[in-house]
C-alpha cells in the first residue's frame, strides 16, 4: 500500500484517514559464514576447529532441548515456555566468552548457555513445569536463576560488575536481557 492511500472507515465522523508510514528501515548485518557455507576468511576470528566443534555441538543441544520443550508445552506437560529458536549462537557464543568465575545472569530464553553453567536438562524442564526445584543454581555455576520480568536482568548484572570492582576481584559479569524493554522505559 502507497504512503498516501486512503482508508475509508464506514460510520466515522472523519469519513477519510491517510495511511502513514510509522516506520521504514532495514537491519545491516555481517555474515562469517553464510546460508551456503561459504567462509569469509579474513572475517574468521583466531578459533581452533575443535572449539568451533564445541560450540557448535552445544548449539545443536540447545536446539534439541527447546524444540523438546516446545512439543511437551504443546502437549500441556510443561507451562509457559519462551522458545529460542534461531538464538543458539548468540547465547553459546556469549557463554564460552565466561571463564571459571564469571557471573552469568540470564533472562528467560538463555536455557542453552544456562546448561554450559551446569544447570541440567532435566532441571530446566522441571522449571518450566512448574517446579522450582529446578532452578536450584549448581555449585560454582555463578548464574542466577532465570528472571523472567523484563529490565531487572540490567541492574542484576550491573550491580554483580560493580560489587566484583569494589572488591577488585578480575571476574567479568554478562547479562542476558530482551529487546523491547528499552523502548519501554523499563531499564
Ligand atoms: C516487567 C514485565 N512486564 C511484562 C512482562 C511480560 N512479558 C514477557 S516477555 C514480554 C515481551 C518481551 O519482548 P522483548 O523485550 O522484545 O523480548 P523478546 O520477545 O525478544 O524475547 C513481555 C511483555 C514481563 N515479563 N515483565
């Protein structure tokens, strides 16, 4: 429909509306490899092939773990459940970036960085049906448990970075948060 094409709305008082545009955009994006399998070399960051292979057989689980989770929720054995489909590499790539003692704080799609922590399968999907045995945190995993408000993951994850600086202690702390809750003014 063109910028300027009229809707007729049937009984209104103002008999015509002009159609506008609220938003025109387009989303740049850089591609290492592509659909086709084809590799930029000089784009290809210094990683040795059996990490590419870690990391890729995590993103593999991960997919696996929320297309399981998407079917048992269908089938009303889990409750409400926010899938991650086609967010593999951004939370396995963010999670391998974390060493040893690092924070992580997730938000609530992060369930495939959230096992690289050590946080089970099975405990996820006891979480997600309702059980909160399952966000017991594993031992020295340093993750919190899933946040699902939007916005608080910000201030959990600030607040762990600052209190690691005025205790001058050399760990990073990564959060996990969503999109849309900026424009919302909630953090
Ligand atoms: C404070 C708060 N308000 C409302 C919700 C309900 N809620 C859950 S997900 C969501 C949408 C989040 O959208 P976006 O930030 O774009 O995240 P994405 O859909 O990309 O995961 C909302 C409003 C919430 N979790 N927390």
């Amino acid at each position: 429909m063109g910028a300027r094409e009229i809707v007729f709305i049937p009984d209104s008082p103002i008999a015509t509306m002009p159609l506008k545009t609220a938003f025109k955009g387009e989303v740049k994006y850089l591609q290492v490899l592509n659909e086709k399998g084809k590799l930029d070399k000089k784009l290809m960051p210094k990683v040795s092939a059996a990490k590419i292979k870690k990391m890729y057989e995590w993103m593999v689980l991960t997919r696996i773990f929320d297309d399981t989770a998407l079917s048992l929720q269908r089938e009303g054995r889990i409750l409400t459940y926010a899938p991650m489909r086609g967010q593999e590499a951004a939370q396995i790539g963010s999670a391998f970036a974390l060493q040893k003692g690092d924070w992580m704080v997730p938000c609530f799609r992060e369930n495939g960085a959230m096992m690289m922590r050590g946080f089970s399968a099975e405990n996820l999907y006891m979480y997600w049906a309702g059980d909160e045995r399952g966000m017991i945190i594993p031992e020295g995993s340093n993750c919190l448990p899933i946040a699902i408000p939007v916005g608080t993951q910000t201030v959990h994850g600030v607040g762990i970075a600052w209190a690691s600086r005025l205790r001058k202690e050399k760990t990073a702390a990564i959060l996990f948060r969503r999109r849309r809750n900026i424009k919302r003014g909630l953090s």
